[in-house]
DNA sequence: TACATAAGTTAACACTGTTAACCTGTACGC
DNA sequence: GCGTACAGGTTAACAGTGTTAACTTATGTA
C-alpha cells in the first residue's frame, strides 16, 4: 500500500544521495549523511544498495540517462547533419555546466577512484554513442561528413567533447581565456575536424 | 651533512607517497601507509606538507614538469608543424599510458575532489600550453594551420587530448572498439580540425 | 499459534585526516 | 658551562568514514 503514496526508502535514498551530492560535493559524500537526511540509520542503506560505489552508479545512472534524453531531443530538432553536431556538442556543455557535480561523477567511473562501471548498465550509456553515430552517418549520406566509422568517429567525438567540458569545470583555464569563447572556438575546431575536406561547404563568406 | 648522503624527510616523503600511489591507486592512498613506508609517525608528514592535497599537488607537479619535458623534447625532434602536433599528441597519449596513475592525480584537480590547484604552481603547467601554441604559430606561419588564436587554440587542442585519454583510461571503450585504432582516429580528427581548409595540404594522394 | 521472512536497528571494527600537547636533541647567547 | 629557543620529531585523541555481525520487530502465511 506504500506503493504510490509515499516514495519508497529505496528512493528517499536515492534522492537524498543526490541531494547530498549537489549541496556537499563528492568529496563531502557520505552515506552517514545520507542516512541522517532522511532519519534512518547508515546501515539501512545496505538493504537496497550493495555498498556505496552501488549507490553512486544509481545516481550515474539516472544522470547519463537524462543527458542523453536532452541530447537525442536537441539532435531530433536540429535541421541538418551539421547543425545537429553542432546542436548535441552545446547541449552536452550546458547540460555539464548546469549539472557540474552530477556530470563530475559519470566521470569519475575512470580512475581507480571507484568500482569499475558494472557492464549491465554501460549498456545504456551507448545511447549517447548511437545519437552522434546516427547524426554522423547522416552527415556521411549528405557529403557533409567524411567518415568511414560512424560508431568510431562518435566515440571520439565524445572523448573530444568530454576533454573540453573536464578543462572548463577543473577551472583551470588561462584567466586571460574566456570560457564562452573557448567552449565556442573548441566546439568549432572539433567538428571541423569531420567535416570533408573541400571548399564546397565552408560557408565562410 | 645529511644534505646529499641521504634523502631529507620530505624527500623520502615524496618518494614514498609516490610509490604508494602507483602500487595501491589513488583511492587507497593514505598518509599513514606512507608514513609507514619510510617508519614515520604520520604527524611527520604534516612537518613539511599542509596536508594530505599539497602533498598530493606536489606529486602533481612533478608529473606535469615530466610529462611537458617529454613533450618539449618531441616537438623540437620533429620536422615540421604538423608532424610536430602529431608527435605532441602521441607522446602526451604514450605518458598518460605508461604513468596512468600519476596522470589521473593531474586530473584530480577539477571537481571538488581536491582543493584547488594553488596558482603559484599553476604556472608551471602552463609550460605545456606555451610548447603547443608555439607548434600551431609555426604551422600558422607555414600556411598549414588555420588560426588566429594560438594560444586559445593550444588549450583547445591539450583539452581535446586529455578527453581522448580519459576515455581510453576509463575502459568505458566499447569493446567492439579497438583502443589503438580508437587513439590514431582521435589524433587525425583532432589535428584536422586545425588544418586550413584547403585541398594543398591533404596529402591523400 | 508457530514460524519464516523482510526491513530495520545498535554496536563494533578497522580505517581515515587532522590537531594539540608533549618530548628531545642541537645551536647559540651570555 | 648554563639556560633557552627552536627544529623536528613523537603519542594520544577527535571526529569522521565504509562496512559487517548480531539483534529486534513487525507482518503474512501454514
């Protein structure tokens, strides 16, 4: 009967994890602070969750699956290969920057810092791969886009997306840099660097 | 007189931190498995660091001084700007891989999983931007790079690499994907988004 | 009524970074 | 030679961590 009416402690875990997550920081993340949150002792968590790395990877989870919703929207509404590149690669930094903490810990799988990424749930983090991989073929098909691999050529699309976002949120930028302008100039370099090679679509004048 | 006989506790310090980070990864690394490394009471190391994070920005520091030594020494052997970038970006990879952990704790810096990187030592790593802007304004010069920002573009280029090798170290590769071939592709696109956008230079044939 | 099971609890272990208080030898002024 | 300042170390303690084991308590079923 406690069903719909109230949220399960299941949930009330996950959603006063990410809320710790936001106000705290990772660095501050605690699972005793998740618990005293939500009145309920520590080691309740380990009733619904197998430790807290498994906590973690739920909220990775959720995170990654909202990102690429964002990004299949913005490429769906986009009108051509190249806009649509272009579409996904702003959302994908107005998403990280709107959502620091919380696009920080999809990629803090990397590193030893924490348990590998279990394989069950990678599978839906390739939904961001198969977006860009689609929207490139699509540029492959209307000679916009010179690319044999579409599956490769999303994968370090993303990487390239990804390095740009990690230098901006490390803050560590040259002060004598602009973010916008460096987002812009990084966001320009990386798709130029799909596009075919002759004078036909450089729009520039 | 225990100048140059024997290592100062710092340096022991240093020597040990390091050791323990390489063996155990950064997740397991504690002052007190330090500290008993070299038979130190674990308050010694607050003696000559702040704390745990300058202990750690210091072994930063050190990688970074390595790794920019590496990739100065591989610009100047190189002839010419774009075998230059390309040697650049391969040496950056090869470093990453072979010091993985000492390249993840230069990576530690953003979030809020540390403290801040300290300014002072800030400028030191800009030794690594300044060594790829001055390959981009040669290239720029020889007609072969497209760009008016060489230094803006320097931090374009570092922030794509360090995508490009998060990736591979995160092991979130799809496994479809080989690894070498994934890093030559992400080289090429990156160099190409820099190329000025005429047939001249495509040496394809 | 008896019992199994699910969902929670408390107590404890072995760690962690960090601080305060204490010791101990060496250098130096008198 | 004596007192003192101080650098360089120590031990003890605090407040916190993830995690496990053992205990409780309610609920549904045979």
């Amino acid at each position: 009967m406690s069903k719909t009416k109230e949220l399960s402690l299941k949930e009330q875990i996950i959603e006063a994890a990410r809320q710790v997550l936001l106000s705290e920081g990772y660095r501050n993340f605690s699972l005793r602070k998740i618990a005293r949150e939500i009145d309920v002792s520590a080691t309740s968590i380990y009733l619904h969750f197998e430790n807290k790395d498994d906590l973690i990877h739920t909220l990775m989870e959720q995170a990654i699956e909202r990102l690429n919703d964002q990004l299949q929207q913005v490429a769906a509404e986009a009108d051509g290969p190249i806009a649509k590149l272009e579409a996904v690669a702003y959302e994908y930094i107005r998403f990280a920057l709107k959502n620091q903490r919380e696009y920080q810990i999809i990629h803090l799988t990397s590193s030893d810092e924490m348990t590998r990424y279990p394989k069950e749930k990678f599978r839906k983090a390739r939904k961001g791969y198969e977006i860009i991989s689609s929207v490139l073929q699509e540029g492959v098909n209307a000679d916009l886009i010179a690319e044999d691999k579409p599956r490769m050529a999303a994968y370090t699309f993303w990487a390239q997306l990804h390095g740009v976002m990690s230098v901006v949120l490390s803050k560590r930028l040259d002060t004598r840099i602009d973010q916008q302008e460096f987002i812009d100039e990084a966001i320009e370099h990386i798709i130029d660097g799909y596009k075919v090679r002759t004078a036909l679509q450089t729009n520039n004048k």
